[in-house]
C-alpha cells in the first residue's frame, strides 16, 4: 500500500536538515525508492528467465527466454522468423523506415548532473533522508552522491548521451537554482559529470499523456507474416507505465486481439505524426 505523510517544515527539516519548505507543506512518502535502471533492467531479465526454467521444469514444453544483440535497419529483417515482433525503441521507434513520420510522438532530450560531496566534508547527507523532488529532483546514492535532473530540450534529435562542456553548462545554469532552492547545500557538492538521453513524449490528449500501445499492422500498411506491436511513447514515466503496459500488450499479443488494450491506449493512431 502506498504510504504519504503530510509534513510541516519543522517535520521536513528533521527528514533533511537544511531543506526549504516555501509553502510550509511537504509530502513524505517512506516506501519511496531510488532505482538504477541499468541494475534494475538486469534484474528483470534474470526474473523473466527464472519464468521460464520454472514453466520449463513443470510441463513437457520447452520454454525459452532469450536476449539477442543485433542491430536492425527495418521490420522486413523479422519477417517470418517471429509470430509478433513488440518494438520497444523509445524516441528511435521513428526511425524505423516503416514507421517513419507515422508515430505522433514528441521527442525531448534531458540532461542530469552528477554531484559529489568533497572527503574532506564533514557534514554529509543524512542515510535515512529521503531524496528530493521539487521543480529539479535530486536522487541521493548515499551519503555524497546525488543526480541533479533533468532539464527539457524539446524537438531535439541529439541521441548523443554524452554531454558537452557547453551543454554541461547549460544544465548546470538550469538546475543548480532549481535545487538550490529547495536543497541550499547543493552548493557544496562538486561536479562531476552530465549524461543525457532522449524522452519519447506521447501526444496531449483529453485522457492526459498516455503511452502509445497497440498493433502497427494497419499502421505499416504492409502484408507480413509476423504480427508488429508497440510499447512506446513512455516519456518520463517509464518505471511508472512500464508493467501495466508490458501487461497489457502480452495479452493483445497473445490472443491477436488488439481489443484487449483500452482504446485510451490506442487512441494515437488518429493523432497526426509529429514532424
């Protein structure tokens, strides 16, 4: 069960000694967790291969759950070797040829800064103080490292995750008042470095930003024997959507019924590509 605590300033500032609270008003939520996506990723894999050995163990029918490097130019290349093909690209879905200017989706590079508290510091970040998300989020991994994110540069093609000094630069005029604002100690952490990457935003619907689901047969406009679906349009909301939406397609993918996915979901194939 989720868990929120409505906090004075006195209260947060027992959580995190020297936080702003402007409004007098905080939300703690004790169950919150900081998750390494990489680490977390791995994770995942090892528990779906785990499924499978299990389901393998307890039937006649072999299962496997496999992880292949290739790189793809097209969606011909999978033809006829797989029943259904779930592409899950994020912002470079588009730059599949078949799927070119046909994903109404919005793409936006964000840049994080790394910080570190100096060894010579005394004062360091309280091991039970909760992370901090304001108008910039800072996600504390220990007591002297923090990631200071994320900036919004919208319309961006820049795939590129490392960053340049200039764009470091830029980021840091952008966040560091952000989180000084909320987090006054900031300023006695270090740079260390900037990494980016690229959030493929869905469109601005009545039904809020939803992720894009469904199957891209009609949408490639091309007869084949695999069955193409999409996971896509997350933004940065991916940890949040990401079960619901692999839920959800498994079972459209399954039983060949795009009807199992809530039109909610589906909806985009009437949205005009963005360009």
């Amino acid at each position: 069960m989720l868990s929120l605590q409505v906090l004075d300033s006195d209260a947060a500032q027992r959580l995190i000694p020297g936080l702003r609270v402007p409004l007098n008003l905080a939300i703690y939520m004790p169950l919150a967790l900081n998750i390494n996506p990489r680490k977390y990723l791995q994770a995942l894999f090892s528990a779906c291969q785990n499924v499978a050995n299990e389901a393998s163990a307890s039937s006649s029918e072999q299962k496997e759950f496999n992880l292949y490097n290739e790189h793809i130019d097209n969606l011909h290349q999978f033809s006829g070797d797989y029943d259904a093909v779930i592409i899950c690209l994020g912002g470079k879905a588009s730059s599949l040829p078949e799927l070119t200017n046909k994903l109404p989706l919005r793409t936006c590079r964000g840049v994080i800064a790394e910080f570190r508290l100096p060894s010579d510091t005394v004062e360091k970040y309280g091991s039970r103080s909760p992370s901090i998300l304001s108008d910039a989020w800072l996600a504390f991994q220990g007591p002297r490292t923090v990631s200071v994110g994320s900036t919004w540069q919208w319309k961006s093609d820049n795939h590129d995750p490392s960053v340049s000094d200039e764009e470091a630069r830029s980021a840091m005029e952008e966040l560091l008042p952000k989180a000084s604002a909320v987090y006054p100690g900031i300023s006695k952490w270090d740079y260390v470095r900037a990494r980016a990457g690229i959030r493929a935003m869905p469109p601005l619907t009545a039904n809020g930003s939803l992720p894009l689901l469904g199957c891209l047969n009609d949408v490639i406009g091309e007869r084949s024997n695999s069955a193409f679906w999409l996971v896509g349009g997350l933004g940065a909301r991916g940890l949040l959507y990401h079960g619901l939406a692999g839920k959800l397609t498994a079972k459209a993918v399954i039983s060949s019924d795009e009807n199992m996915i809530p039109s909610e979901f589906t909806c985009w194939k009437a949205v005009k590509a963005s360009r």
